[in-house]
C-alpha cells in the first residue's frame, strides 16, 4: 500500500474536490433549468447495476494507468480536474434539472434505482454527465497507454461505453448531458495537449 500512496493522494483529491464542489453548487445554486431532451430513451432498471459501479471503475481505470504507464497518468489527473473544474462553472451558469420517474419498489432492482436517485436528490446540475465526462477521460487515456494488454482495454473502453449509456437508461441523465461531457472531455484533451510541459514540470516537484 505504501507503494501507491501517491496515488491514493492524488485520486482522493481528485474525486474528493469533484464531489465538494459539486455539492456546494448543488446547494447554493437556484433558478434551474429543467432539461426536456430531444430524445426519449426508455428507463431500463437494470441499468443501474452498472450506473452503480462508475466509483470503483474510475479507481480501477485510473490506478491502472499508475501502475503500468505511469508517464501519461499526471496528464490523466489534470485532463479530470480540467474537465471536472469546466462542468462546475457551467452548473453555476447554467443551473440544470431532469425530470425522473417514479420507481415502484417490488424487488432489489427498484430498491436499488430508487435508493440511487434519493441518493442524488433532487437531480440537479446534470448538464453535462460528470459520470460520463470521467469515463471519456479515463477510456481515452487507458486507449492511449503502451502498456496495458489489448484485450483489457477493449474490456475497459466498452464497459465506460456502457457506464454512458446507464446514465441514460435509468433516466439519470439526457443525451444532452452525454454530448457536452463529451465536448468538455475534448477541451480537457486539448488544454492538457498545449500545457504538456508545464504539468510535467508540476508534477516533477512531487516525483511522480
């Protein structure tokens, strides 16, 4: 574990600052904008499943590209804090809200749905899919890495795929929500492509 204590930093702020800041816009924003999407996708309950899962494949993904290619994993962490820092500054420009059904609990897959969205209620600030913006990134970079068995990263990237389309399909988000998160991710690419030097230089003060 001692090994991999700078990842576990790193990933802790990580997430940890997209989580407070997501929360503190969630709650000190207000005149929100429902999104009514142009496409209307069926609610498939057992979608959640793999919603549900997006905490531990994050951590997954992202300690794998620490582990085997260490190189590409500080523009890693700073293409998510980009992307996550962009969706936090549209929440408080543009308030956002959905519309979500109502589940009637009779077995372990409505509990389930239905403990999710009171874990996320009301559902605000879903424009863009932060769920979706970090399985972007990491799909991208785990694309990218020299090191990581082919097989594994078809296994990876298809199953991100799937986390995005969980997030439509138990009506957690809009497709809306799905195409600027994949706008963001780019910019995050891009801003992360021109300041190559610069986070190497940041990140050769902490010896990563």
């Amino acid at each position: 574990m001692k090994k991999y204590k700078k990842y576990f930093i790193l990933i802790i702020f990580v997430m940890g600052s997209q989580a407070l800041l997501y929360y503190l816009t969630k709650h000190f924003s207000s005149g929100y904008h429902i999104i009514n999407s142009i496409v209307d996708i069926p609610l498939v309950k057992s979608f959640v499943y793999v919603y549900d899962s997006w905490y531990p494949f994050i951590i997954l993904t992202t300690f794998l590209i620490y582990k085997y290619d260490n190189k590409i994993f500080k523009y890693l962490i700073m293409t998510m804090l980009i992307g996550a820092l962009l969706s936090q500054i549209t929440f408080i420009i543009y308030p956002s809200m959905i519309i979500r059904p109502t589940v009637e609990v009779k077995n372990i897959t409505d509990w389930l749905l239905n403990f999710t969205y009171q874990s996320d209620n009301p559902p605000l600030n879903c424009l863009p899919s932060m769920h979706c913006v970090y399985c972007f990134i990491t799909a991208f970079y785990i694309a990218k890495s020299r090191n990581i068995n082919s097989k594994c990263k078809v296994l990876i990237i298809m199953y991100s795929l799937v986390i995005v389309l969980s997030t439509l399909f138990i009506k957690q988000h809009v497709i809306e929500d799905v195409l600027l998160a994949f706008v963001y991710t780019i910019i995050s690419l891009l801003i992360v492509f021109f300041s190559k030097e610069k986070i190497a230089k940041l990140f050769s003060k902490i010896d990563m």
